[in-house]
C-alpha cells in the first residue's frame, strides 16, 4: 500500500475555495479546501493535492457521525469536537488520529481490537469505548467500558476522570482503583460484575458508587 503522507500544522484559515471543477461531488466539496489543500471536517492542511485525496478516500469519518462544530483551543479556528461511530462494524481506527480536536467520542459495539491512535487526542473529555484504552488521556473526564469482558483494572489510568463505567463486565477484583490513579473520580458504576470484596478501592473523592446486581460482597471503601 502507499505510505502516508505526514500531516502538515493544523489549518486555520478561512476557505478561499470549497470545490474544483468535477473532482469531488458536491458534498465532499463542501468539506475541502482545494486551494489551501485542507480538510475542512479535520481542520488539517496537507503538502499535496495527492495526498488530501488519498486521506478523503481512507477516511470514512468524513461520512458519518461528526458533529458540533467549536472554536479550537487556540480560538483561531473552528472545527468538529464531536464524533459517533457506534455499531460501525470498524475495525481499524488509524484515520482518527488526525481529528486532534475531537472532545466527545463513541466508538462502542465495533471490532476494534488497537485503540493506540487514541494517544493523539489530547483534548478528549468523553470516550465510550469496547475495549481499554491504554493510552493515558490527560484531560478524559468521563469513560465508559460497559458490557465488555474485562476482568482486572490493571494499566488504567484517569488523571481527570471523573465518571468511570465499568457495568456489565467479568471484573472480580478492584484492586486497580487506587488515588494515584484515580485522584478526581466522583462516580463510579460496577453493577453487574463479579465482585465478591470492595477492598482495593481508594478513592478519596468518590461521591457515588453503584454496586447492585453484582454477587454478594464485603469489605470496605476508602
């Protein structure tokens, strides 16, 4: 397969173009800058006409699900924070990585098995998700990994979550949930779990903890 082309800075620029005579359809076209050689939904600039083709063709994101249109972080520019890929039947996320401005995600009931592409957006706050995300999110606030197969906690990290659902899993143990780990988690949902001791829960912060139809327990929370 051709290599990828590496991405040029973020665009920022008004449009001084939106179509070019029978390149794309009308929609695509409303979504690219073929002058300043930008994708408008993901707001990136590209060094060729060949390469911002090749990124619209791979691309299935510029089909489906993106919303919300914000100002940037920078307060130069606007773009898209929104996207829901839900029942997708994806398999391969690689192309999100370039939507570095996304805040608010879904990409649960899919067949994802690499969730790596992830480390690049830095600026998420909401994540629905199949699968752990093993990439530390510096600013994720809320994660849900709900009726999936996890067992253990071990490797997750959420320095700003507060909202972790973890309903519907196989998990026995908590040991994962610790202050230094966790240090502003509020809510915390393990219903439907494995549980058989709370012991390992170290939360100073947590405000509500939801434990129903998990199998009898005991221990305590600290």
């Amino acid at each position: 397969p051709p290599q990828q082309q590496g991405l040029v800075p973020a665009y920022s620029g008004e449009t001084d173009s939106e179509e070019e005579g029978g390149e794309k359809d009308e929609k695509e076209g409303r979504m690219t800058d073929w002058v300043k050689l930008a994708c408008l939904l993901c707001r990136r600039q590209f060094p060729s006409k060949e390469a911002l083709i090749r990124h619209q063709q791979l691309s299935e994101l510029h089909k489906v699900g993106l919303s919300l249109l914000c100002r940037t972080g920078n307060g130069l520019g606007h773009a898209f924070v929104k996207l829901d890929l839900k029942d997708k039947g994806l398999n391969d996320i690689a192309a999100i990585s370039s939507y570095i401005h996304l805040r608010f995600l879904d990409i649960s009931n899919n067949r994802l098995i690499d969730l790596s592409p992830l480390a690049s957006l830095i600026q998420l706050l909401w994540l629905k998700a199949r699968r752990q995300p093993f990439a530390q999110l510096t600013y994720l606030q809320w994660l849900s990994m709900a009726v999936n197969q996890l067992t253990e906690l071990d490797g997750l990290v959420g320095p700003a979550l507060e909202s972790l659902n973890l309903t519907g899993n196989s998990i026995k143990t908590v040991k994962g949930l610790q202050s230094s780990c966790f240090a502003n988690l509020v809510t915390l949902e393990l219903r439907g779990n494995h549980l058989d001791t709370t012991d390992g829960i170290n939360l100073p912060n947590l405000r509500r903890l939801y434990l129903q139809s998990s199998c009898s327990f005991k221990g305590t929370v600290t």
